[in-house]
C-alpha cells in the first residue's frame, strides 16, 4: 500500500471524517487501521492496538470471524439485494426478525429494518406519532428525551440527541422534541444521595409530562445506559421510576438498546438488565457485530398492530438488505451458540470490574463505573469534591486519549471522561493488557497536568 503520509494526504484531501476538524486532519493525520483480529487492530505503520471502543461500540464478537465473511459472500452470490416493500419478502429478513422477535423481552414481537441507528430512530419518531394519530389521539407528538443523550446523527434522531452541540449546526431540533436531565449523580448529584437524585431526575419526566400536558406527549427515549454521552449508569431508583411514569400516562417507552444491545451490559438487552419494558427498542451496531451496515426497531404487538392497520408509508431502500440481514442472523448465532453473553456476564464483566477498581485508585480518577463490559471513568483534579479541571472541557480527556494511542490503546474521550467498551469476546489476559496500559496513560496523563 501507499506509504502512510501519501494515505494521509489522500485522506485529508478528499475524505470529509465525521465529528472530525479538516484542519487536525491535514495537521496530524488520521490512523490508518489496515486490519483486525481478536480485539486487536493493526495499522498502517504495523503498530499492534487494543481496541477498547470495539470499533465504534459495534464489534461484539471481535474482529476477524470467516463464518461472517462466508455468509456474505454466499448471499451476494445468491441474492445480493432485493427490496422489502410492496409485499416482496426473502429469506434472510424472514429469519432475521423472527430470531429477533425470539431474542427480545415481552411481546416486542415486530421488526422494522433500517439501515443504521439513526434511521431506525427516525422511523421511531415517524412510528409513535402514527400510532397515536392512529388511536384518534393526534396531539400527541411530544417526544420527550434527555440532555446529553445520543440517538444518531439525521435531522430526526439528531434533534432526539441532546447535544447542545449538535443542534447549533443545521437546524436541530425538529419540532415537538423536548429534553429532560440525564441522571448523572456524580456530576450533578451534589449532596444528594444517588437514590435521591435517581428518582428526583425520573420525576423531571412527570414534571415535563404535567407542563407540556398529558395529551401532547406520544413517548419517551432513551438509552438504558447513556453511552455516547460518557457511560452514564443511572441510580438504582431511575428506571423503576421512569417506568411508572410512562405506564401511569400512557406514554410509549423507546429504550435505543443501540449501544446496549446484543450482550454489551451482560444481557440481550439493556433493557434486561435495568428492568425496562419498552414498547420499541431500537437496534444497530452489535445487531451485526458492524460487520454490515444494519438497524431496526423492535416493536410491541400492540404497537405494530395499530400501524399495521394502515399503510406506514416508511421505509428505506435498505430496510431489511438481504447481505447485513445474512451476516446479522450469523453474527446473532455466533454470539447464542458460543455463549458470548454469558461469558460477558460470568467471566469478562466481573473480571474487567475488578480492574476498574484499579483505576478508581488512579488520582486522577473520580468516579469509576461499570455495568458488564460498558465502562468509565470520570478525570477530576479532586476526588472528594468531584470538582472539573479549570481547563475547557475536553482538554484533559484529550490528553489521556492521545497517551492511550501512544500507549497501544482506543479508548474514547467524551469531555473529561473516558471510556472503554471493548469487543465481548475479550479474555482476561487481554483485560490485564488493556487495564495496565490505560492505567499508564493515565500516569502519563497526571504527569502532563499537573506541571
Ligand atoms: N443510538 C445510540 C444510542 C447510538 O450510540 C448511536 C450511535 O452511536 C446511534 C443511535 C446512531 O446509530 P448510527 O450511527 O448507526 O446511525
């Protein structure tokens, strides 16, 4: 191949990198990443990584599995598209959603494909306001979310999203979207205990459903656990809470299981494991373990059967690819039949929480959290008084970031915080690896601020 500085040339001429700078990437460079195995990637320069990201939370079985290469091949020969709408069907959307009706909790029973996350949160939107308009109740079309929250980067899902950010470019959000707080207890918990804070941040939905009224709001989003916005495990008392509210006023409960889904938090679902009962779940990345671009919504029997009566004039050339569903349904059976989630939830997440207790001693570490193999990390000049850095936000997180790389380690910055979320297939010896290496980042890091 090309030598890395003509690739990076290239690549800052012509490629335009998402939630990048043009200026960092004619500067710097991006990282070339030739190829992976394991949990391993290698790039340009033959420098041997540890993905902690698992790609961008999506590669659930790690990289480099030949079944998933197989069975792509084998549908491309045979039927490499066709599409799904106007009552044509194929095999592998049939087997795909009926393993998924079959994976899901309750009577989440209904799969509508898409192409991405963030499609699938648009139909989302699209979905819940049919529905009700469907049930005579058309004012209600609120759909409430929360700050800090991440669900796709489209107009729709963008707006859902609560990245402050986000919404200063382009024209987000879209009408009808309101944004409530994130449960974070250590940042905004003050001297309130979690419990307390848990429920006092649930109760803000009720609060905003009484404001907004009853009639207007069609349904509430989120993440079981707040991925993209840091790792964010809420209180013990969020959830059950949420739930109450959203039964007590009938608002339809999204739980975008997009991060958390397909084993990530020991489970299925996220959802499972913080004892939600969504009506819609939305799902990507680990659905296909990124092999192939796929998304989709998980929906409720009653749910699909109201849309179901009309026609729902949705739906995404994509929805339902022949190849992403083949090499998801592979990737689903990987993970059922070598027992993936169980060792997330037996082996590797136990063991990858003990470490973290390693990096909770770090002193630059606050907060240290972990649910299975969904991780973070709080950067504090101060423990006890969880205080931030006098530096802008980022500029610290930035820092670790780039000692994790000349460390041999992805891990993610998101502000002040890292995290770490690697392929589920990880073995202890490779967590030692991952944990010593972060562990020097961080050295290298404290060393950096605080001379
Ligand atoms: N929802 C969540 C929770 C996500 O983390 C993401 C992506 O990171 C999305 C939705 C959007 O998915 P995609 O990037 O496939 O559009």
């Amino acid at each position: 191949h090309l030598p890395t500085a003509e690739l990076q040339a290239l690549d800052a001429a012509h490629h335009m990198h998402p939630f990048t700078t043009g200026n960092e990437l004619a500067e710097k460079g991006a990282r070339v990443i030739m190829r992976a195995k394991g949990v391993t990637l290698t790039d340009s320069e033959g420098n041997e990584i540890l993905d902690g990201m698992a790609g961008l939370w999506c590669v659930n079985i790690g990289y480099g599995r030949e079944e998933l290469a197989e069975v792509a091949a084998r549908q491309i020969r045979e039927l490499p598209f066709y599409n799904t709408f106007f009552q044509t069907t194929h095999v592998p959307a049939i087997a795909l959603a009926s393993k998924l009706a079959e994976l899901a909790p309750g009577d989440l029973n209904h799969v509508f494909f898409a192409g991405s996350g963030s499609e699938a949160n648009d139909t989302n939107i699209r979905m819940v306001r049919t529905y009700w308009a469907m049930k005579g109740k058309p004012s209600k079309s609120i759909i409430i979310s929360r700050k800090n929250a991440y669900h796709g980067s489209s107009m729709g899902s963008g707006s859902l999203g609560g990245m402050t950010y986000m919404h200063a470019q382009g024209g987000m959000p879209i009408p009808d979207i309101h944004h409530i707080n994130q449960p974070h207890w250590w940042a905004e918990g003050g001297d309130s205990t979690p419990a307390e804070f848990g429920l006092a941040r649930a109760r803000e939905l009720e609060t905003a459903i009484g404001e907004l009224g009853e009639d207007r709001v069609a349904a509430f989003i989120a993440e079981p656990i707040q991925g993209a916005g840091g790792v964010i495990i809420p209180p013990e008392t969020y959830w059950p809470e949420i739930q109450r509210i959203c039964d007590k006023y009938e608002i339809l409960l999204i739980a975008d299981e997009v991060i958390c889904g397909f084993g990530r938090t020991g489970n299925w679902f996220g959802s499972q494991t913080l004892g939600i009962r969504p009506d819609i779940m939305t799902i990507a990345k680990g659905l296909s373990s990124g092999y192939a671009p796929i998304g989709g919504s998980i929906v409720s029997d009653e749910v699909a059967g109201v849309i179901g009566s009309g026609e729902f004039n949705h739906g995404y050339t994509y929805s339902g690819h022949p190849v992403a569903s083949a090499v998801a349904l592979e990737n689903l059976r990987i993970l059922e039949e070598e027992n993936v989630i169980d060792h997330v939830r037996d082996v590797a997440g136990p063991y990858m929480k003990e470490k973290w207790q390693a990096l909770a001693d770090h002193p630059l570490v606050g907060e240290a959290r972990i649910v299975g193999l969904m991780g973070s990390i709080a950067l504090t000049p101060h423990k006890e008084s969880r205080a931030k850095f006098a530096s802008d936000e980022g500029t610290v997180g930035l820092i670790c970031r780039e000692r994790c790389f000349a460390n041999n380690l992805v891990m993610r910055h998101v502000g002040d915080r890292m995290v770490m979320s690697p392929p589920l297939v990880i073995q202890p010896t490779e967590i030692d690896t991952m944990i010593d290496r972060a562990g020097r980042a961080l050295d290298e890091c404290y060393a950096e601020v605080k001379s």
